[in-house]
C-alpha cells in the first residue's frame, strides 16, 4: 500500500463512530420506553376522557358565571348614558329651587320641589345616589374631585372639604360624576 493509501484508511476510520455495549443497552431502553406508551390500558383511556370531560365542564361553568355577572353590570349601567345627560338638568333644578326661595313665591316653591322629587325619585328608582359630601367632611380623592384650594378659614379646616360646587352621583356602585368641591390648603 502506498502512503496515500493508508491515509485515506486512518481518515475513514478515524471518521466512523465505534458503537459501544452502553450505547446499545440505551437504545433497547429508548426502545422499551416508546414500546410501553404506544399501548395505554383501556382504565388510562377512561381516566384521560374523564378529566378532559372535567376540564371542559369547569371552563363552561366559568363562561355562565362570567357572562352573567357581565350581563347583570350592564344591566345595571345600561341607562348610564342618560343618567350622565340627566345630570345638568338636576343641578338647574337644585339653582332654581335656591333662587325661588329667595323670592319666597311658596305656590311657585311648591310646584318646583313637586317636579324635582318626582324626577329624583324617578332616577333613585333606576339606581342612580347622590354621592355624599358636605362642608367639613374629609377629602378622599377617590370620592371627590378638589376644584381649586383655598387657604382654610379655621385650622380644623385644613384638608377638609370647605364648600360642594356641584354634587356628584354614582348608579349602583359606580361613580358616573364625582363631587366637585373647594378644599382648605394646609
């Protein structure tokens, strides 16, 4: 053989793999492996179709309980819209109340406070409350919304609520206006 030759030999040998005995044991344990998990027992089968079936029946549980709790929410908002432009109108009946009063027309008083209980209880009805806030409460930001500061007349006025501009409403639990109010600078 020629030098060439014997090269080429230790290339190609150097190039084939040697299989070893572990090699082989592990390729019959992989094989064994894949042998056992190509046939699940008919008790397997069942236990599988069982908890898909489980899953299935909580995810649709949860789709009637979600879906109904959006439906009652929107229910409870669906006049939102109306509510929010009934608003003005409340405030300029509260405006024209204060007015008659100071020229002391008690049929013309009476008339007015007839129509606005009617249209407040209208409204109360639907679900729409007054949100609370008078001069002297404590400011929440989360329940009013400060105008402007002014500095406190009193220091047991300081950070509190000194006067209400225009009253807020909320329908069922959610706020659809907020207080507007003058708050005293600390």
């Amino acid at each position: 053989m020629s030098t060439e030759e014997k090269t080429k030999n230790e290339e190609i040998n150097e190039q084939e793999p040697i299989v070893s005995n572990d090699d082989i044991k592990e390729e019959k344990q992989e094989e064994s492996k894949v042998e056992e998990k190509k046939e699940p027992t008919a008790e397997e089968l069942i236990q599988a179709e069982k908890d898909k079936y489980l899953r299935l029946f909580a995810e649709f549980e949860n789709y009637k309980k979600r879906t109904t709790k959006e439906r009652i929410e929107l229910y409870r908002t669906a006049g939102q819209d109306i509510m929010v432009s009934l608003l003005p109108i409340l405030d300029d009946f509260d405006r024209g109340l204060a007015e008659i009063k100071k020229v002391k027309d008690k049929e013309l008083l009476k008339g007015m406070n007839l129509i606005n209980d009617k249209l407040l209880s209208t409204l109360t009805q639907k679900g729409l409350e007054v949100v609370e806030a008078k001069a002297g409460d404590v400011f929440d930001a989360d329940l009013h919304e400060a105008i402007t500061q002014i500095p406190a007349p009193s220091d047991d006025l300081k950070g509190k609520i000194i006067d209400v501009i225009e009253k807020g409403y909320k329908l069922g639990d959610k706020i659809i206006r907020y207080p507007k109010v003058v708050i005293g600078q600390a």
